[in-house]
C-alpha cells in the first residue's frame, strides 16, 4: 500500500521541511495550512518538481469539520491516509503568566491542543495496522519556557500527554504514535514571539553550541514514522542539542 501523509501547518519551517522530505522518501504528502497560501503553493512546487505526489490544503484544523474535510479531500486525490504528522503550533509575544490573557492562553491551546486532538482522533478512526502518527511537541515541554511563553510550553505538554495514552490506545491495533520535542531550531516561529535571533542568543546555553535546522528535526519524524522504527511507540524524542 503507498504511503500517505498528511503534514498540519507545512507551509513553513519544520513542517515544510519534512513535507520535502517525505516526499522524497516516496509518500504521498497533502501539505496542510490555514493562512499561508503562498508559501504552501512554493513547497508544493519544490516537491512537485523534485517528482514526488503531494497536494495542498487550507484547512484550521482547530476545527472540527475542517478536520473531516482534510482527511477527505487527501484520500480522494492521493489514496488511504497512513501517516499523520500534527505539526501545526502558534506562540504569541513574549510574556511572563501573569501579563497572558485569558483570550491568548485559549488561543493558544485551541490551535497547538485541540488541532491535534481532532486530527489524531480522526487518524485513529481511519488508519489500519501499519500506521503512525509523529507529534511535534517542544522542548518547552520540559523547560516551561518561563518568563517567555508559559502557555506555549503547557500546550505542548498537553500533546506529549496525548501523545502517551493515544500509543496505548492504538498499539493493540498495529498503530504507533510518537512525538519529537525540537528545541531552539531556526524557524520563523521566534519572529512570531517578538525577538527573531533568539536561537542566536540563545545558543551558548545548548550543549552542542548552536541552533537546529528545520531539516534536523524533519529527520527525527520521517524515522519515527518509518518501519525502521516499528518497535518504538509512546516514545517522546527530543531534538535540542542537549539543551
């Protein structure tokens, strides 16, 4: 059966970078994105001219119907689902709790959170013995993020949560689901915080004395997702240079 991959938010960043990947490692990926039309139609382009099978897709998977309609749409023009990768996540400004308001804080859950709650639910529905689905969670995770973007790290420990009994849940079905926790990686998602270099000053702190690539952590996925990882399932892998 071929493979195929549906990849939330990878217009840009670490999911654009393993939406290339993928592809090039033969699936047939459906390149999802709620705003940034452009820039998904440029990686569609990238992978399309490289030979590989992909689509693009607007889409809020925060959404419920959203959601349905993705999964239709990606069985319709490239063949059954089998492969999830829950990538889409947002972070506001740089601020310490006690300034984040309640509108922000349920912001951000709903599109890092609940998007992957509704895909991984509809994932689970659809797929057989065989599939898998890699969550991207944070660092953040672990460190809190504080002073910077406490909602941002429990939206991501919330995923890590999911993304543990949703592997119990699927493992007597032959499904795997794991998650890779990226660190400071140079993507465009610091900008959105307010301060662009902020793996650069950050990057003393990491033991391996620099920043990720968006391809680094694109590698992590595509190995959990394959069949060289067939017995590794529940794992949360982190990506962070030994930060």
């Amino acid at each position: 059966m071929d493979k195929n991959v549906i990849i939330t938010g990878a217009s840009r960043g670490i999911g654009a970078a393993t939406a290339k990947l993928l592809a090039a490692k033969g699936y047939g990926v459906c390149i999802n994105y709620r705003s940034r039309s452009q820039d998904a139609e440029q990686v569609l382009a990238a992978i399309r001219a490289a030979g590989g099978r992909a689509m693009a897709l607007a889409a809020d998977v925060s959404v419920e119907e959203e959601v349905t309609r993705l999964f239709e749409a990606a069985e319709a023009q490239l063949g059954p689902v089998t492969h999830l990768v829950n990538n889409v996540g947002i972070l506001a400004t740089q601020s310490p709790l006690v300034d984040i308001s309640l509108e922000r804080f349920n912001h951000i859950l709903t599109t890092n959170v609940t998007s992957c709650f509704l895909c991984s639910r509809e994932a689970a529905r659809r797929f057989e013995a065989g599939g898998a689905i890699d969550n991207v969670s944070s660092a953040a995770a672990r460190t809190g993020a504080p002073n910077e973007y406490v909602d941002y790290a429990a939206s991501k420990g919330a995923m890590d949560s999911l993304t543990l009994g949703l592997a119990k849940e699927l493992a007597p079905k032959g499904i795997r689901v794991n998650a890779v926790r990226p660190g400071l990686i140079h993507t465009e998602i610091h900008a959105d915080g307010g301060e662009p270099g902020r793996v650069d000053r950050l990057a003393s702190r990491i033991p391996l004395g620099r920043g990720g690539d968006p391809e680094e952590v694109a590698n992590a996925i595509a190995w959990l997702l394959s069949d060289e990882a067939s017995f590794v399932t529940g794992s949360l892998l982190d990506v962070a240079g030994g930060f």
